[in-house]
C-alpha cells in the first residue's frame, strides 16, 4: 500500500514528461504516448481511490527533504482520488469521440502539439486537484490557462483565434486576482500550505483581528476563480472557444476545464478557509445570486441560438451557474449537489459534443438547426446518444440531470431564507432546457427528404463504443447516485 501513496505525485509528473517527450515525436506516437499516459494515470488513480475509501483517511505525500512550512505537499482522500479518475475517464473518452474528426480539423504538422496541450492541460488539473499549495495551484492554473487557449486556437480560424484573446483576457483578470488573494494570504498568516494557512485564519476568527482584510482576500480569491470557470456574466470567451473549436477541444474544455478552477474552489473553502468561515462572509450570497441568474440567462441564450454546438456552449453558462447556486445555499448538501453536479454536467456536455459532431457530420458539416432535419435518421448512433444527454439536462428521471436538480431542491429546503428563489430558478431553467433540448432532438427526429437523404454512415467502431460509454455513464450517475454521493460525503468529512 505505501507505493500507491506515490501515485498522485507520479501522474502529475507522467503526464508532464509526457508533454515534453512529445515534441520529439510525430502526431501518430504523441497520440500512442497520450493514449499510454491517460490509461497508467487513471489506473494509479483508481488504486489511490480504492486506497483512501477502504481506510477512509487522508495522506500527505511531502515532496523534497524539506517539510512543512518550508517544503510543498500533495494531500489526497477519497474526494481528490475519485475527481482525479473521473477526470482521466472523460478527458480519453472525449479524445476517442473526436479522434476520427482530428485529422481534418487541425493541421497535420500540429498534431503532436495538440497532444502535448493535452498532456498538459490533464497535468494542471491533477496538480489543482492534489495539490496542498496554493503557490503551486496558482503555477498549475497558469499552465492549465496556456494548454486550453492552445486547444482552441490550434485549428487557427478566425473564431478560435478572437475567443482565444478573449478567453486569455478574462483568464488573466482571474489569474490576477487569485494572485493577489494568495499574496494577502500569505502577508496575514506567514504560510503558502493550505493547512498551515488555516491555522492562521482561525486564529485571526477567533482573536476578531484583520477581519476586513480577510473578507477582502476571501473575495478576491472566490471572484478570480469564479472568472475563470465562466461564472456568469464572465463567459463571453464560452460560446466561440467550444463552438469553434476541434470536437475533442469542446468535450474536454466543456467538462473539465472549468471544474478544475471549481474543484481548486472547494479545496479552497474546506481547507484554507473553513467552510463556516466562508459562510459567515456573506459571499456565498453574492455567488447565489451570480449562480442564479446564471442559469437563467445562459438558458435564454441557448434559446436565441441557430447553431447546434453554440446552443450546447451556452447550455455550459446555464450549468456552471447551477454548481455555484449549491454553493451559495451555505449548506454542506449544498455542497454534495455542486460536486454531483461536476460529474453529472462533464459527463453529459462531452457526450452532447461528440455526438453533434455524428449528426454534423451527415448534414453537410452544417451546424444550423435548419440543415440537421432528419439528422438522427441519418446517424442512428448519434441520434440516440443526443437524445439521451438533452434528456440528461433537462432533468427526466433514470440520467444523472435528474439527480442533481434533485439534490439541489434538497439542499434548498435547508436553506428557508433561499429557498423560494431556488425553487423558481429551478423551475425556470427546467422549463427552458426543455425548450431548447427537445427542440432540437424534434428537429432531428423530424422526417424529411432532402439532398441528405442518400448519405450513407459507416462510423467509426471507436465513435459508437464512446458514445455508448457516455451513456452508459450517464446511466450510472442517474441510477447509481446514492453510493456516489455517500462518496463525496465522506470524501468532504476528511477534506479539512
């Protein structure tokens, strides 16, 4: 057992070296070495999760000679274990959905970089996963910034490129003022540890001192995180980068990306700040509101949209809205349904992408709603794959959508001052999801004879096995969820 304690360590740095050897190689080895890299990661991140629920602690892996407060550590429990194997799990299927469509997305002579983007990308998020350091999550945010602007742009069109600059330009204004948090952070308790700056803020709670600037440092931190996960209305960058870019970029940018800034969030609030802390700030009023109003408006968007994959993007702005609206409840269900809802959206997002490109495909390569008529019938597989993720979001019982409106009605009930407004933006955004997503599986189910007709499908082995595993997942949160969030009860009981 005390080899697999290396394990969080070793997948950062795997996929790391990964990136670098595969400047060296061409696009067909990067693929294999990406393929090899993501397989040995999610398997050493099954055995750390299989490790921290059989003995329900959590492990500290100090890295160097030097222990804390001097050197830097990675903290692992069941929570971080089970994200960090999801995170593998989606990001290969969303590879394996794109990976036909690659090759005339991107420039063949780039392929390799778009490899080395993904090794990178998927090393940030481990590192923001199991890191106990807030300086090295900042490094690691960065990193992870650099590799999802290069997974946009890489197609080098003219809509990647503009919500490239826009994306970088948000992401840096979140960027700067997580940086300045960590540095006020740091001048108020003398430590860059998450537990060691615990330490020092329940000492600062419970001698009444610094108050103001705590509450400042704490806002600074929660709105520069919240920028970068796309919290409306911080999204402008949303619908081109996942609309444009290549299908694989759009699965893995929807999914993941944005739930690592989340993630990095709520380490943030149970281990640096407390979640009692946190709640008592008031903050969580300001990201209720944002979270709301989020879900209203991202859905209001997705309504006015003529274009399948930006109709799917603002559905992102609406969701990510959702996760935020469990947070600001202030309650610890609050909090289990925001982390279910990580897994629900990631897990349904990468299946809506990879799917529209099946039915884009056999209309054209069009995105309009006008061309896809009778789409579904042209593509069986992505025809019924689509339907299931747009039942998914809207929330029909058996899908894993279901479960976390379900959970957030639950989390709502705690909360007597919040929820009524819960509630009706439940309500609201249930009904609106519902216009938009049976909108378009009408459209697509919808006979017609037109110059499409004669187009004959032979898909890819791989496509239908990956999106017959996403449903299948979907499935397994739907139906499955109560040992799912017993996990991440328990994964949260140890995160302090």
């Amino acid at each position: 057992m005390e080899i697999i304690k290396n394990f969080p360590c070793l997948s950062i740095l795997m996929c790391m070296f990964a990136a670098i050897i595969s400047s060296a190689l061409n696009g067909k080895w990067a693929k294999w070495l990406n393929a090899f890299v993501l397989t040995a990661v999610g398997a050493m991140s099954l055995a750390v999760l299989y490790l921290t629920v059989s003995t329900g602690e959590s492990y500290i892996y100090v890295m160097g000679h030097f222990p804390a407060p001097f050197g830097n550590e990675i903290r692992f429990g069941s929570l971080e274990a089970g994200i960090a194997f999801f995170f593998c799990v989606i990001m290969m299927l969303s590879l394996n959905g794109g990976r036909k469509k690659l090759q005339f997305e991107i420039n063949p002579s780039k392929e390799n970089l778009y490899y080395i983007m993904v090794d990178l990308l998927l090393s940030s998020l481990l590192a923001l996963v199991y890191t106990n350091d807030l300086f090295t999550a900042y490094v690691f945010v960065e990193i992870n910034t650099i590799s999802a602007c290069g997974l946009i742009m890489i197609t080098e069109n003219g809509h990647t490129i503009e919500a490239a600059a826009r994306y970088m330009i948000m992401s840096l204004l979140g960027s700067g003022l997580f940086l300045i948090g960590i540095c006020l952070l740091y001048d108020l308790t003398g430590h860059l540890l998450m537990s060691n700056i615990r330490v020092g803020i329940d000492a600062i709670v419970t001698n009444g001192t610094y108050k103001a600037p705590l509450l400042v440092t704490i806002a600074l931190i929660v709105v520069g995180l919240a920028i970068k996960s796309a919290l409306f209305p911080f999204h402008a960058w949303l619908p081109n980068a996942y609309g444009y870019s290549t299908v694989s970029s759009a699965a893995i940018l929807s999914s993941l990306v944005s739930k690592g800034y989340i993630f990095l969030l709520i380490k943030i609030i149970y281990r640096v700040i407390g979640f009692d802390t946190f709640r008592d700030s008031k903050i969580i009023n300001v990201l209720f509101v944002f979270g709301l109003a989020g879900m209203i408006m991202g859905s209001l968007s997705a309504i006015r949209e003529n274009d399948i994959r930006r109709m799917i993007s603002f559905s992102s702005v609406a969701q990510i809205g959702y996760i935020y609206m469990g947070f600001g409840l202030g309650t610890t269900v609050g909090m289990i349904a925001s982390i279910f809802h990580i897994l629900s959206h990631a897990a349904t997002k990468s299946l809506l992408f990879v799917s529209g490109a099946g039915l884009t495909d056999v209309s054209g390569d069009r995105k309009e709603f006008i061309e896809l008529t009778g789409a579904a019938y042209r593509n069986i597989c992505a025809g019924l794959a689509f339907t299931v993720g747009s039942l998914a979001m809207v929330g029909i019982p058996v899908f894993s959508g279901f479960v976390s409106k379900l959970l957030f009605s639950q989390a709502a009930v705690q909360n007597a001052h919040k929820l009524l407004p819960t509630l009706i933006a439940l309500a609201i955004s249930t009904i609106l999801n519902t216009i938009y997503f049976m909108k378009t599986v009408i459209r697509i189910y919808t006979p017609v004879k037109s110059k499409y007709t004669s187009v004959s499908v032979k898909e890819n082995p791989l496509y239908v096995i990956t999106l017959l595993c996403f449903v299948v997942l979907n499935i397994v949160l739907g139906m499955w969820s109560q040992p799912i969030t017993d996990w991440i009860a328990q994964g949260l009981s140890v995160f302090a």
